[in-house]
C-alpha cells in the first residue's frame, strides 16, 4: 500500500494554494526536512532555510546574522591611505562594495609605493648602465646628494664611495705639502706662490720672481742656477789665467801671465827674522 498521499490529484491546476477563504495566507507546518540536491523538488522547511541563513552569515563575518526572520548586515572595515600618508578606516555593508575600496586603498597605496621609490631611491639605469642619483619626477629630475655616507677605503682597487671629509682632508694635506700659501677652503683652492731670487751675470742677485706652479718655480730656479753657474765659470776661468797657481812640474806657485813674467805688487812688509818664511817687498831691501 502507498503512503504518497497526493493533494489535488483529481484536479488540474499548475498551482496549489492553501489560503482560506478570505484569500489570507496560512503556514504549512510539519514539513519533513527536504532533500537538498540539484535535482530535489522537495518543499523545504523553515529550520533548513534558518540552518543556510546562519552558516551564510558566519561566512560572511562582520557582525553579519540572522536571527528571528531578520537579517543583520555585515560591517567590513577596510583601512584606506589619505594623500599625506595617514590611514584612515572606512565602513562596507556588503562585500562587492568592501572590495571595491580595497581595491581602491591597494591601488592607491600601490601607486604611492611605485611613486615613491621611482622618485626617492637610487635605482639603476640600463642607458647610463650605473646607479642614478636624479630626483623627481619627468623633466623636473635633477641631480642631488647622497649624504651620510661611511668613509670609503682608498686603496688599490677600492670601489667604495669617498665622501667629502675625505677629499677635503686629502686636500688640507697637499695644501700644506705645497705650502707657498696654499689653501683649500670653501671648496676653493688658494694658489700656492712661491719666490725665486734671479741672480745677474755678474753674479749679484736681483729681484724675486713670483710663481704660482711647481712646475714654474723650479723652471725660475733652473733658469737663476745657470746664471750661477755662468758666473761660476767666468769665476774659475778668471782664477785660471789671472791667478798665482801653483805649478805642479815646477814645484812651486807660477807667476807668469799669458806666458811672460810677471810681478807681484803691493805686497805688505815680512817678517825680517831668523826662520821668517814671508816674502819681503822691494822697500824693504831699499
């Protein structure tokens, strides 16, 4: 025997409805829990909808429920970026919206991060093949400082970045090896003088010369020392041939001049005595 029992078998209709006679609508209670499938054409009861209702709205999170009939919106909080930096939080009462300014803060924050390190990071550049030090963005990049650096090894071979202590330091140092007044400061160099006393060719000295090289100081003395040495060698020509040399094969001092004999005038008064070894002169054998 069949237990389906069919309501309104005998009738045609496409449609059932359990309204009383006024037309007011009634419940249907003591509906089996149905067969939840794709192909089910079971009625549903109110305990399955409300079990779906809940889970969905522990799915959906937020606050998000269901209770007595009614349904409570979520409350997504999603935090977006202002243009200074700051954060700020923002409410969504379904979740295409919440995504929506999630999306939005992302791609702001995305473009910000972009921006930032396009504009504020030494980054590498294929056309100048090394790190660029430019700033800013499109035509306005200009070149700037790197600052706060660590001094950097100066030795053979050394890669590392030199700061501009070290390069001032450097500079003090041959400053003061090239002396002749020679500074750095300022970032500007002094030029060194240095003076050279020129000397004549009769051997006196003149007046000094000023020269702001190396290169041209030791040129003004190269050219002052062989004035010295021309009279040095007028000197030692003059001594040859004007002086009482002496004479080796003689065995004495030779008083000839230019080949004939010569005297020797104005010669103080010797010693006249036992052992005198003077040269006497002429008045004194008068």
């Amino acid at each position: 025997m069949s237990k389906v029992i069919k309501i309104g078998a005998e009738k045609e209709g496409a449609a059932i409805s359990i309204a009383n006679s006024d037309g007011a609508s009634r419940s249907l209670s003591g509906v089996k829990a149905a067969t939840l499938s794709a192909v089910s054409t079971e009625a549903v009861n109110g305990s399955q909808l409300y079990e779906t209702n809940d889970k969905v709205a522990s799915y959906f999170g937020g606050g998000a429920k269901y209770e007595n009939g009614d349904w409570t919106a979520p409350s997504f909080k999603i935090v977006s970026f202002k243009d200074d930096g700051s954060s700020e939080e923002t409410s969504y009462d379904n979740v295409a919206a919440a995504f929506a300014g999630m999306n939005t803060s992302f791609t702001k924050l995305h473009h910000d991060l972009s921006d930032n390190i396009e504009q504020n990071a030494l980054l590498w550049s294929d056309a100048d093949e090394s790190f660029v030090a430019l700033h800013g963005t499109g035509s306005e990049k200009r070149n700037s400082k790197l600052s706060h650096l660590l001094d950097g090894d100066i030795s053979a071979g050394s890669t590392e970045a030199i700061t501009g202590n070290q390069l001032y330091q450097l500079n003090q140092t041959l400053a003061s090896y090239l002396g002749g007044g020679a500074s750095y400061q300022g970032g500007q160099w002094t030029a060194p003088e240095f003076q050279v006393t020129q000397f004549k060719s009769d051997g006196s000295s003149g007046e000094s010369k000023s020269y702001d090289t190396v290169a041209g100081a030791f040129e003004g003395v190269n050219g002052s020392l062989s004035g010295i040495n021309d009279r040095l060698n007028d000197v030692a020509q003059n001594v040859t041939s004007n002086s009482l040399s002496w004479n080796e094969e003689l065995g004495g001092y030779d008083g000839r001049h230019n080949g004939s004999d010569s005297k020797i005038t104005h010669v103080a008064d010797g010693d006249i005595s036992e052992g005198s070894k003077e040269v006497v002169n002429g008045g004194q054998l008068w």
